[in-house]
C-alpha cells in the first residue's frame, strides 16, 4: 500500500478514488474525422463513450452540412447593353421620318391655303360665302412632347385656337375656253355615255371629234388647228380671241391679211418629211402614195415637182423608219434632261372596228435656253 500511494503521488494524472477504465472500442458507426457525420440519426440507446463522441463530433457535421452562401443573381435583362441598330430597323426609322416630313409639309399646305382663302374672302364685300364654323387644326402627335415639355404647353394653348372653314353656298364659275367650245358641245350618246363632240366634224360627217367628256382643252385646241384651222382663226378673229396652240404666233389684229396657214420654204427633203407626217398623222395607208391621182395632185400643187420626187411605198416606209429613229433619240434627250420627276398615263380605246389601242403619255418639264422650264 505505501508504494501505491507513492506511485500515485508521482502520477497525479491517475486518480486514486476511481478504478482506471479501459479505453473505448471504435464503433464503425462513428464519423471519421474530415468526413460527414451520420451519427445523429442512430437512436440513443449507446454507450456513454459514444454519447460523448457523438457530442464531440456534431459541430463538424454542421459544418458539413451547412450550404455554401450564394449570392443573389442579377437579371441579366435589367443589365444589358443595348443592341446595336440593324439595318432594317434603321430603314423603318428612315421611313418614319419621311412620313413625318410629308404630314409636316401637308399641313403647312392646309394651313396655308386656308389663310388665302381668308384673305379672300375677307376682301370680298356681299358675298354669299359665308364662315359657318370653326376648323380645328389637329396638330401630328409626334411634335407633342412630354406633358413637361414647352412643346406640349404650346400645343394645349393651340388645340382650342380656330381656323376659319368656309361653306360655300355656290360653286365657283370656271374659266371657260371660249375659243374651244365655240365648235365643241357635251352630249349624251346612245348609249346614255355623256361625251364630247366637235360641231364641224358632226356637220361634215366625218365620225370624228368624239372625245370623253374629261378631255382637257388642250387635246381640243389641238383638234381645231389640225383639222379645222381655217375656220378657227376665222372665229378667233370675229371674236377678238387670241388663238392657241400651234397657231397662236399668227397675228390676226390686222383684219386686212387674210387668214391662211404659214408657209414654209419648198424642198425636196422638206416635202419628203410632209408626206410621211401626213400618213403617220392621219394613219393613212402607206400604199396612197401609189395611187396615181394622189401623185397627180401632188404633182398640180407644185410646177417645179416631177414624178421621181415623189416617193413610192419602199421608200416611204423607209423614211418612217428613219424619223421613228429620230424623233425616239430627241425624246430621250428631253428626258434627260428634265426637271423634276417624269409622270406616265396610260390610255386605252378602240376605234369602230373594235381595233384596240393603248396610248403611254410622258408628263415632264421641258428645259428651255434661258433657264426656265415648260410642260411637255
């Protein structure tokens, strides 16, 4: 006994009061170090050894089991970069403003007439047009602005401004043509088709002369002075009008000259470049100038003409092609040259044979020498 408690005096580690236990048998349920641990899920019926491990053991399985923090992501749609604009989208934006150019133009167009014809009226004194109401002029929507914006102050001052709308009681009486309805009248045919007649071509029987009632009084003047010139310069100067058209530089102020056509000076290539405007004018057979009375008037009319100066019918149809060829380069050249842009109508009719035709008109402005431009 007395070497015992000298032992125990020397080791202090190893209490005398309690007998030394053995040390604890792994258990392979137990979590090895590093790795995590399951232990908590088995029932409380171990021993104390393993009860005390277990508890020494669980703040490592919290830490494996606590979940990595993560940051909240960002929507990537409230972050991203605008796109740069595609070549539709910039022609869609060019389109855009060319239509909001054109309504802007629109209505400087209105608002311009309808100040001249307020200025019109307000000049005129007992007349029956009237100003009945107001117009209000609506102003495009893409000049507003913001509800902030002076814009959009200035455009709610003027929403409520009035323009003046005019209601006219009677239309206004058109500058009539006196020289071309003089020979021409609107009638009703038999098919209950309102049309256009000439009074002389009616008179002589000829079927020619009818025109649609929309026909502008050019194409009529142009009428009178190649089919009845003599008697349309006769009218002009009765009348005291001034003639138009391809006769409008012959004076007839003076009534001791007698009316008659200009002349021009006689030869061969000349004659040649009449008879083949003649055919195509008048859509005559190329074959008339075979006829031998046709050759015989031709051949009265002038002393110094012989019979190998009038063509025959190779030759004729020849010189037609070469004016075709002349007369289409000349118009290129006027097209070319033009102002602006160049108008196309088309017109389609057919005569009493029921022959088709179809007619392309070229609209244009014709340059002159001194700068100024005519419409051809």
């Amino acid at each position: 006994m007395p070497q015992t408690r000298k032992r125990a005096q020397k080791n202090k580690d190893i209490p005398l009061d309690k007998p030394v236990e053995p040390p604890p048998i792994p258990n392979p349920s137990s979590p090895v170090p590093g790795e995590p641990s399951t232990a908590l899920s088995e029932p409380a019926t171990t021993s104390p050894n393993q009860s005390v491990q277990r508890t020494r053991s669980q703040p490592a399985t919290q830490k494996a089991k606590a979940a990595p923090t993560q940051l909240p992501r960002v929507s990537d749609k409230n972050h991203a970069l605008p796109r740069p604009p595609t070549k539709a989208s910039e022609e869609r934006a060019q389109k855009q403003r060319e239509r909001n150019r054109e309504q802007r133009l629109a209505h400087n167009l209105q608002e311009d007439a309808i100040f001249d014809l307020s200025t019109v009226f307000e000049s005129i004194e007992g007349s029956d047009h009237q100003i009945e109401s107001p117009l209000q002029m609506v102003t495009p929507s893409f000049i507003r602005g913001s509800p902030l914006s002076p814009q959009y102050a200035a455009f709610n001052s003027e929403i409520h401004s009035t323009w003046p709308s005019f209601c006219f009681t009677s239309h206004p009486k058109k500058t009539l043509a006196q020289d071309v309805w003089f020979f021409f009248t609107k009638a009703t045919a038999k098919n209950r088709l309102p049309k256009t007649t000439c009074k002389l071509c009616e008179k002589q029987g000829t079927g020619d002369g009818l025109y649609a009632p929309s026909t502008s009084c050019g194409i009529l003047h142009d009428h009178l002075t190649r089919l009845h010139p003599v008697e349309y310069l006769e009218a002009c100067h009765t009348n005291g009008w001034k003639p138009q058209g391809k006769l409008k530089h012959i004076n007839i102020s003076d009534p001791d000259v007698p009316v008659s056509l200009p002349c021009f000076p006689f030869t061969i290539a000349q004659f040649r470049m009449a008879l083949v405007a003649f055919i195509v004018g008048f859509d005559e057979s190329i074959n008339v100038v075979e006829c031998p009375e046709f050759r015989t008037l031709l051949l009265t009319l002038r002393d110094t003409l012989e019979e190998k100066d009038i063509p025959h019918r190779t030759t004729v149809r020849r010189l037609i092609a070469s004016m075709y060829k002349d007369q289409f380069a000349r118009l290129i050249v006027e097209l070319r040259m033009s102002q602006g842009k160049i108008s196309l109508t088309v017109d389609g009719w057919d005569d009493k044979s029921m022959r088709a035709y179809v007619a392309v008109t070229a609209h244009f402005l014709r340059r002159i020498n001194d700068s100024r431009a005519t419409h051809a």
